[in-house]
C-alpha cells in the first residue's frame, strides 16, 4: 500500500471502516493529481465541503466523491475566470465608482457557468431609480439563480445568497432524530405533568466575572510576554513536583551542552507563515530558564502530538549547539477531579426530589439543552431554530438551557449587509433601531416565552466574538448587558469563557471553536496513542488546563469561507495580556462544552464529559443540539461514615450518570 494511499484511507475511512472503497480511492487520488495538493489540505477541503452540505447528504461514496470533485474544478474555474474579468474590466475602465470597478455586481462570479462571459451591467447613481429598484425585490432571481445552479459550492458565491436553505425550516427532514448517544443504558428524561414549584438547580460561578470587564484594544507588548513567560515557569514548576524531578534535573535547551537535560517551553515554527510540521518544530524558552531563546527540535525518535503554543517537557540533548535533539516527552500532570461532601450531595439530591437511596425514578434526572449559533440560517433573521428549541424547552419543562454563541451572528450575511427588515414593534423606530432592538425583538422574545412558560428554568447564555450586541470584542470576553437586552430575570449572563456549578457539577464553557484550529495546526510525529480526533483534541485542553492553548490563533484565512461579502471569518482576536482568564481553576471539570464546527459529539476523555453540541442552524440546513438526562449520585452509608471520620470527599462520577444525546432540530 503507498504512502499516500495510507494517509487517504487515515483520514477519510470512518471506524470500524479501515479502508475506503476502490472507486472512491480512486476519485480522491484524482484530485490530489488534477490539484497538486497533499491529503492533509485535501481533508480541510472536504471538512468544509461537509458543513456547506450538511451531514445528510455527505456521506463518502462514489456520487458524493464525484459531486465533491466537480465542485472543487468548478471553484477553482471560477476563480481563473474572475481573475482575467477583472483585468479586462481594469483595462476598459468601464466604470466611474469604486463599487462597480473590477467587479460590478458579479462579485463572486455568480453569473459564472450560466452564461459565460456575461458583461455586469451598469448601476445608475440616480437616486430615484434606486427607491424605485429598492420595490423590485431583487433578492427573488438571485435566491432562485442560486438554487439552480449545477455546483452545491455556489451557494456561497455571494453576499446575499451565501448559504441559502435549499429547504424550508418547516420543510426539514428527520427533526427530533438522535444522531450520537453517550450512555444508551442511562433512561432519558422524564417530563413532569407540571413545571416544578421551585428551580431544582442552584447556579454558582466559579469564576470571578468582574475581571473580565477590562479595557479591549489596550494590550501591552511587556505584559503580553510576561503572562506568556510566566506559563512556562508554572508548567515547569508543575513538572517537577509530578515527577519528582531535582532542579538540576532542569536546563537550557538552547544551550550546547553533552548530558542530557530537561528542558520546559512552547511549541513554536521556525516561519511566520506556513502550517507547523516537523521540520519546523521550535522550542520557545521563558526568560528565566532559557533567556527566551528558540531552538529547533529533532522528534523523529518520538511519537506525539504538537501544536503552536503548546507547553511541552522534553527530555535530549544539545551536542551541537544547533538543534535540540527529543528522546522523550514527559506526561503533563493533570487537574484533580471534582468532588463534593457527600453531606452536601445528599442535600442536593433532596432538592431534586431523591428519598429513596436506590431510587431510579428518570424524574429525578436534571434535564439540561446545551446549544451553540448560529442560531438561524443565513438566508433569513426569522431564528425559527431557537424557536424550535425553546419550544422543545417548554415542552420537557427543562431545568437548564444553556445558549452558546454567537447568538446574533456578526458574519450573517443580512446582518453584515444590515439589509433586513425588523417585524412591527410600536417601542421603536425603525430608522433609530440598533442592534440591541434587533436582539431583544428577534432573539429576547422566544426566551421571554419560555420564561414565561418555564418560570424556575435556568437559561445561561454564553457571549461570542462573533455576537454583533457585545461591545466587547477581543477573547476573553465580558458578559451580555442584560438590561439593554431585555433579558427576563431566568436568564443569566456569564463571561467567555466561565467555569460555573450547576448544583455540585462543574462545568466549563467556551464559544471558542478552539477545536477547529488545533485540528488545523496541530501536527503528529510518530504514531500516535489516540487516534480517534473527536477525543485527542479535547485532551490537548485538559493536558495544558486552558480553554484555548493554541498561540497564535490560527489565521483566519485558513478558517471556514462566512456567507459575509468578503467571507472572512472573525477568527479570534485574543487579548494575550488577559489570556490568563482562560485558564482553567484548581480542578479538572466534570463537563466541557466546547462548540465547533467539527461533527456534533459527547465523548468522555480524562474523566470528562466533552459535548461539541453543533451549530444549531447551519448556513444551508437545520443543525442539531445536545440533551443531557443527568440522574442523582448516589451516596452510600460508607461514604457518609468516612466523612464523619476523616471529613473525606467524594467525586461526582458524571460520565458513569449522564445520558447525552446529539439530536437534530
């Protein structure tokens, strides 16, 4: 078997499937051949292909092989063809303002491949005829120019039509179905006969909110490089104690030297742009233990996973002075686990209505929705998914809902163009509304329904860099101004990320797609322990205990196209004089919700329960979210008498007590 053939079958074969059919092996080497790509692009390639389709229609076989191969050669002809459209449109001159030379209206080709060489015709300035063009509803042709188009990639040609359902939300297939479950054995949730009496679930932050209402944009170089340095050194000190290590143990990987050393840093490349590989693998020493110095690394006698920014021990050696040579990368300690007195854990249980000590009751279970934006597709603002989910909300009478951002989407194509209507609300005027306006009619009212309708839910709503109504814009990033929004008072705002108790479960929260950016940086030497992605990229936070251990963020040029005009996705604008906040506290959490655009998931790694719940609308299709049935821990009379002797704790064991569920909107 060739090596290429391998790496294609590593990739693209989904378990327990090791191989992938001929005739599709056949399709993907074509097009590394037709487009001189290697099969790692080639993957980020389909990965994105993947979310513009939806799962439904992607599934590797030999049509979808073929329809993805066509879409590729269609791409890359429209792009030739934009190219030398624009030089002829340059040399002709044929148009006076900035918005019409070079492109005209044709932005993205979108008359490419219906009737090639279409000249762009020309936009009068009379302000007249564009009131009365304005009546004309142009969007019409162009929704219906886009779905009749022979290439699915079309979609996201243009501004106004990127990511347009080819189906209505009321039209969608398979709503309701579960695509993953964690746990089957567990019993769903239970819905009572009326909501209860009082709120079964006491919320706590475990992080202090206030400090993330700093100054944006006002970053430091000097304070930036000591918050960096002083991560190392910790991660060095942490080193030590787990290992047993004697300081001596310790040195400069920088430094020519013939014994073999320890040596403590991040994970850097040797250029400024270009994805890490092994040949430009660097270690980035702190100021204390290395002057700051970079030395390049030899790992081809290791197996292990790296990525930019990533805290490493490394045991070699530096006999040249040129390169640091890696024999072995030590195990990075771990977070203790959370745990709780069982004092305090029977207390909890008697709220949630548990007498009997073997009782099964699935009413007894916490009923928590976990969602992730988009919140509703790119060719409409009418959220008719968060609808949904409030409704679906309403109907199990849900003790937590937690909504993830972005929630009103700063790369919605409407939004970006700010061409939308807002429906009839006399509290305002239309030509004085602000996005606050937007978001408390289109996004305030269905959570002031389920509040309403809920009265002792808990709704958590967690910020984006992404969200247009939070002026704070960097990561991390402050809360929602709930009063401006006209949030009800079940709702409660929190930081991003934040870290917060629901009863004695420890839960971490993130906007971040951090996932999606380690899966593009991060690169493996040797073969790897852990080869199932879905639970190796999660394990890479908990191993450096932070919410986003990746520096630099990825560049955004590498992230998904946006439906927005100029398709660039925000990426993450990271404040390094604050990264700190993403830190993660004394204790490893019981559940990481981590949204990405990654495939929907709950998996348990390192003890903890991983939900990625999905998109809960994607640009083109319905999404899914998460439904977590999380029964009672049960505390034995053993465990109550070892408190009362040694005051010992227990943990909460809640990936052996949770059913997740994946489930489509």
């Amino acid at each position: 078997m060739s090596t290429t053939t391998a790496e294609l079958n590593e990739l693209f074969a989904i378990p327990p499937v090791t191989e992938l059919p001929p005739d599709v092996l056949g399709e993907l080497q074509s097009i590394l051949r037709l487009h001189s790509i290697p099969p790692q692009e080639l993957s980020y390639k389909w990965e994105s292909y993947s979310m513009k389709m939806g799962s439904e229609q992607t599934k590797l076989d030999l049509p979808t092989a073929r329809a993805f191969k066509k879409d590729l050669q269609e791409m890359l002809e429209r792009e030739s063809r934009g190219k030398a459209h624009v030089r002829s449109v340059d040399k002709r001159g044929a148009y006076a303002t900035p918005r019409n030379t070079g492109k005209g209206d044709d932005v993205f080709g979108m008359l490419d491949g219906i009737v090639p060489n279409t000249p762009v015709p020309q936009r009068s300035t009379n302000g007249a005829m564009k009131r009365k063009a304005a009546f004309d509803t142009p969007a019409v042709p162009k929704f219906s120019k886009a779905d009749g188009m022979s290439s699915p990639s079309d979609a996201r040609t243009n501004g106004n039509t990127k990511g347009v359902q080819s189906i209505p939300f009321s039209e969608r297939q398979n709503a309701g179905q579960i695509v993953e479950t964690l746990n089957p054995h567990l019993n769903t949730c239970e819905a009572p006969i009326a909501p209860p009496a009082e709120s079964r679930v006491r919320l706590t932050a475990n992080t202090d909110l206030k400090k993330f209402s700093y100054k944006p944009m006002a970053m430091h170089l000097s304070e930036a490089s000591e918050v960096l340095d002083d991560r190392i050194d910790e991660f060095q000190s942490l080193i030590q104690v787990h290992h047993n290590l004697e300081d001596s143990a310790f040195g400069n990987a920088a430094n020519r030297a013939t014994s073999e050393i320890i040596a403590v840093g991040r994970i850097a490349s040797d250029a400024l742009e270009g994805k890490l590989n092994a040949s430009s693998l660097m270690l980035e020493t702190s100021r204390r233990t290395g002057a700051g110095l970079r030395v390049p690394l030899k790992v081809e006698s290791v197996s292990h996973e790296f990525f930019p920014g990533q805290i490493v021990a490394i045991r070699g050696i530096n006999a040249s002075g040129d390169y640091f040579s890696v024999n072995q990368v030590l195990e990075m300690p771990l977070l203790p686990t959370a745990a709780s007195l069982p004092s305090t854990m029977d207390a909890l249980n008697e709220r949630l209505g548990v007498e009997e000590a073997n009782s099964e009751n699935p009413a007894h279970a916490l009923n928590v929705l976990v969602s992730s934006g988009p919140y509703t597709a790119d060719d409409n603002l009418g959220f008719e998914p968060l609808q949904a989910l409030c409704q679906k909300a309403a109907e199990s009478y849900a003790d937590v809902l937690v909504m993830v951002g972005p929630i009103l989407d700063l790369e919605h194509p409407l939004l970006a163009s700010g061409d939308f209507d807002l429906p009839d609300d006399s509290s305002i005027e239309p030509d004085k509304a602000t996005l606050n306006d937007v978001f408390r009619i289109l996004i305030g009212t269905p959570i002031r329904h389920l509040a309403l309708q809920v009265p002792n839910i808990t709704i958590v709503l967690v910020p984006s860099v992404r969200d247009a109504v939070n002026k704070h814009v960097s990561w991390p990033q402050e809360p929602f101004d709930k009063k401006v929004l006209g949030l009800p008072k079940q709702a409660k705002v929190v930081t991003n990320p934040v870290t917060i108790s629901l009863n004695e479960i420890v839960v971490s929260i993130s906007a971040q797609d951090v996932l999606w950016d380690l899966r593009c940086e991060e690169v493996k030497v040797g073969r790897t322990k852990e080869s199932d992605l879905m639970a190796r990229l999660p394990r890479h936070l908990i191993q450096q205990r932070h919410f986003f251990p990746l520096f630099p963020p990825a560049d955004r040029k590498s992230l998904p196209k946006t439906g927005t005009e100029e398709g660039v996705a925000t990426g993450t604008p990271m404040d390094v004089s604050y990264v700190r906040l993403g830190e993660w506290l004394n204790v490893r959490p019981d559940m990481l919700i981590t949204p990405s655009a990654l495939s929907p998931f709950a998996k348990v790694v390192e003890s903890v329960l991983v939900v990625n719940p999905g998109p809960l609308s994607k640009r083109k299709a319905a999404g899914t979210y998460a439904q977590l049935a999380i029964h009672p821990r049960r505390v034995t009379d053993e465990e109550r008498e070892r408190e009362q002797a040694e005051g010992t704790m227990i943990g909460h064991h809640l990936f052996d007590r949770a059913r997740a569920d994946i489930v489509r909107i």
